[in-house]
C-alpha cells in the first residue's frame, strides 16, 4: 500500500466553492491520487503517472465526447 500522509493535495483551478470536486496529489512517486474532497479521510483512487497524463492529455484534446 501506498503512504499517503505526505502527499500535497490540491483542487483543480476551476473548481466552483460548492465542494463537489476531486483533489488530486502528483507529488507520490510514479503515482497520481484522486480522492473526493468532501471526505478527505475516505479511499483515493491511484493512478500511474503515465496513465494520468494520457487522461488529462485527452480532456484537454477534448477527445471522450
């Protein structure tokens, strides 16, 4: 298991104040965390960095319509 009581989260810069949103941590090693920003303390999905930024590459693509 991965520790990640280190890790620096932050959401995403066009996130409303409403708190439905994703923090994302991509300061793990070869890793991404997702976790809900409502339950900081709840699971986090993890991601290799690789696969992480093929995702963000495709939204900014604008290529899952």
């Amino acid at each position: 298991m991965i520790d990640l009581s280190g890790a620096t989260w932050r959401k995403a810069s066009r996130s409303s104040d409403q708190g439905n949103c994703v923090e994302v941590a991509d300061d793990l090693a070869g890793v991404v965390g997702v976790r809900d920003s409502k339950d900081v303390a709840g699971p986090a999905l993890l991601f290799g960095a690789s696969q992480w930024r093929s995702f963000v590459e495709t939204l900014k693509a604008n290529r899952l319509a």
